[in-house]
C-alpha cells in the first residue's frame, strides 16, 4: 500500500530526538513499530527498510539514535570513518539514555491516532537489534524482531555495561530473532548463549539462521544478500501479522 512519510520532534532529556515516521496512506488503525536503526543511523538503506515495513500496513517510527551526540539531521556515511564515528557515538551513550528513548518513541505511538491500541512492536538491526531486545522488557511490546543484534551476551551496547542478558525473563511478548551465520560480529558461540538465555526464561521465540554476514539486509554495502533479505522479510511480515492487529 502507498504511504506517508515525515519528520516529527521529540523532546527527551532537554535533547531533540527527530524521529521519522511512515505510515499506510489508506485511513484506518495499524500497529505501531519502533524502528532502530544501525550505527550509521537513518541514511538511504533504513529509510527503505522502514518504508517497506509501512506499505506492509505498520505505522513505522524511526528515531536518530544519537540526538545526544550528533546534529540533528546528520546521517553517517557506511564506510571505515563512518564505522569509526558511529562507534564512538556508540561508545559514548549512556544505556540508560538508549531506553529512555526508546520509550519515549512508544509513548509517541500509544498517542498516534492511526495506531491500533494496545499493538506496538519493535524492529532493529545490528546495534538497533539489541536496542529492540531491550524494548521487548517494556509491558507494551508485544512483538520484537531483532535482525542480528550485536553485544548481547557480552553487554555491548554503550557507556557502561548493558544488563539485557541478565534480563530475559522481564520479556513478555513474542520475539523472532534473525542471524546470519558468516558474521563475525555475532559468532556461532553468542548466537547459543542468547538461543539459549531465551530458552531458560521460557520466552515465546524464533530463531532464523542464514548463510549470510553481518548486515546483509542493507542493500548499499558489499555485505547485501538480496534472497536472504527477501526470506527474511518474509518471516518479519508473518511474524508480525501473527502476533500484532489491524483494526480496518
């Protein structure tokens, strides 16, 4: 379906958090998504995603995750520097500042006039993977997909060291986790502890596994696997309309 897209502010800890959102252009009540982005942050490849996602039928909304460290606006670029960069940002974020935003984009939606009540989900990708993980502890999140999600066993996420494995049983909802098994970044041994952390804490989960390296959904990088994109978006969507409602 055809959909709308725009900027909207947000205020959070006297920083402004521009967040974008896509939404169905038809009238009507969809569930709400919180998209995290990769370091790199809202450039071309996560705006497509996110579109793509809304013409699905999800009002997407999309935060800067580093409002608090760079200009508003500002995307950085995917090669050495920009790694370095986004990184840094990274590096330099407080956790507790991650969920607080986080937050504050799923209260934005529970007040959106076009969410379905009561219907909110989360997406990320690569560091936005376990920011996405860590939403699903919030009683509202329903639904959690978190496309190869970096730092969870270890902790990795920002300034300090990141609770969220000790956390798995705070999660409620349903969660589908999506891995590629050619990334460095989330090897054979991390992908056990989190299958099997999830497992120990009896929560509703799946588990899907590519021959794929890491950000192979990012279709502007070297590292792209369209038919492991395709199969994966394919999953996202089920999983979605299995476990999140429209109201048209």
């Amino acid at each position: 379906m055809q959909i709308i897209k725009r900027n909207v502010e947000l205020r959070v800890d006297d920083s402004l958090m521009r967040v974008y959102v896509a939404s169905p252009k038809p009238t009507g009540l969809y569930p709400g998504i919180l998209f995290l982005s990769d370091i790199y942050q809202l450039g071309g490849a996560m705006i497509r995603l996110a579109n793509y996602l809304a013409g699905c039928g999800y009002v997407v909304a999309a935060p800067e995750i580093f409002h608090r460290t760079e200009p508003v606006g500002l995307v950085i670029e995917p090669d050495d520097l920009g790694r370095m960069r986004g990184n840094d940002n990274a590096r330099r974020t407080l956790v507790a500042d991650y969920d607080t935003d986080c937050r504050a984009v799923i209260e934005f939606l529970k007040k959106e006039s076009s969410v379905s009540p009561g219907q909110i989900g989360t997406l990320g990708f690569c560091i936005g993977g376990h920011l996405a993980f860590r939403a699903a502890f919030l009683d509202e999140v329903k639904a959690t997909v978190c496309c190869y999600p970096t730092g969870i066993p270890s902790g990795k996420l920002g300034k300090g060291v990141a609770d969220t494995i000790e956390r798995v049983s705070e999660i409620k909802g349903e969660m589908l986790i999506v891995l590629g098994t050619l990334d460095p970044h989330i090897p054979e041994n991390d992908r056990q502890t989190l299958t099997k952390a999830l497992e120990n804490a009896r929560v509703s989960h799946k588990t899907f596994l590519y021959e794929a390296e890491h950000t192979f959904m990012r279709d502007d990088g070297y590292r792209y696997d369209s038919a492991a994109a395709t199969s994966a978006w394919s999953e996202i969507v089920a999983f979605y309309l299995s476990h999140l409602s429209s109201q048209n």
